[in-house]
C-alpha cells in the first residue's frame, strides 16, 4: 500500500463512490478494483527501487513526477482522507456505508 498521504491513493478513493453508482452498487467490484489498484500504487511508490520495473511506464521511474501529474489532474487530493467529505460524495450518488 502506499503511504495514506499519496495523491494516487486519494485519487483511486475518490472514484469509489462513482464506481459504486457505475456498478448499480455491486461493492464487490469496488473492492476489489481498489484492492489491485492500491497494490499498485504501493508497487509504484517503491518502484525506484525495482530494478525489474525501469522503463515499464509511460513516465518511466521518477516517481515524483508521477505524483506531479496525478495531483494537477486532481488537484484537490486532500479533500478524500477527509471522512465527512467522501460519506457525502457517496451519499451523492444514492448509497450509503453503515457499520452495524
């Protein structure tokens, strides 16, 4: 996993609650497409160090440009670690989490 201050862990949560609507609610689907999609940001956040990785992107290895890109597509990331933020975009598109 990457740390929880990534730009592209934000960006993988802030489409959970457009996948879900996407979906018709299958949770599943969700889960599991940020399940892998967060693998590999982790592996991409540790990439500089994988020598089997090199030349394997479009950006290549230099992980902080990766980060540039993804926070000027999004620039405002920080707003999906917020817990009332993204409970209200999921509640947007007609479902809701609660915990039993």
């Amino acid at each position: 996993m990457p740390p929880v201050d990534n730009p592209e862990l934000a960006l993988i949560l802030g489409g959970v609650p457009d996948a879900l609507e996407e979906s018709g609610g299958d949770l599943y689907s969700v889960i599991v497409n940020v399940a892998v999609n967060a693998w590999m940001a982790g592996h991409i956040h540790g990439e500089d160090g994988c020598t089997g990785c090199q030349d394997k992107r479009p950006t290549g290895t230099d992980w902080q440009a990766r980060m540039e890109t993804i926070t000027a597509m999004q620039p405002d990331i920080t707003k999906w670690f917020n817990r009332e933020v993204w409970t209200a975009a999921l509640n947007d598109t007609g479902y809701s989490v609660t915990r039993r």
